[in-house]
C-alpha cells in the first residue's frame, strides 16, 4: 500500500461503521469478522447502528484498484483474487 490514506480507507472496512449517503444510511463490517449474514444483522441492530434491524443486508466485496497513479478500495459484486467479503446494511 501506498500511503495511510490507503490503509486508513481499507481499515474501515473490518471496523463496523456507518455512513449516510443520498439521505440514506449505509453500514459495513467485515464478512470475515461475521461469516453469517444473521450475525451482521445482530451486531447492526444490537449496537444502534439502526433504530430496530436494517432493512437490507448484501454481500459485496472490497478490492484495491489503481485510479490515476493512487490506489484506492473499490467495493463490488464481484468476488476478484484478493478482495475481501464485506456486509452491506441498509
């Protein structure tokens, strides 16, 4: 990896967290931490990360792509060597 920015934007994806985005909430943890989708939904519910159980949950997998000379963390539907299962709450 190239820089921390790098390493910082790759990191929030094993830490639960949230974002909102077009007034809509998005949240993400690691699938390697929560191999079960059950399991993402428990710690998405339990913790206040949404008021009650998320209405959505999908699988989606983050990867490093190069985009004019930097590197950032791209995430996708499609499962590439060496991307990384993420759950998707909504």
């Amino acid at each position: 990896m190239k820089n921390m920015q790098t390493l910082k934007h790759f990191m929030r994806y094993f830490e639960p967290h949230c974002e909102e985005r077009d007034g809509r909430k998005y949240c993400y943890v690691s699938a390697l931490e929560y191999p079960e989708a059950q399991e993402a939904l428990d710690l998405f519910g339990g913790y206040g990360f949404f008021e009650g159980a998320p209405n959505s949950i999908t699988l989606k997998y983050a990867h490093l792509v190069e985009e004019g000379g930097d590197e950032r963390w791209h995430l996708g539907a499609d499962q590439k060597p060496g991307a990384y299962p993420v759950w998707v709450a909504w």
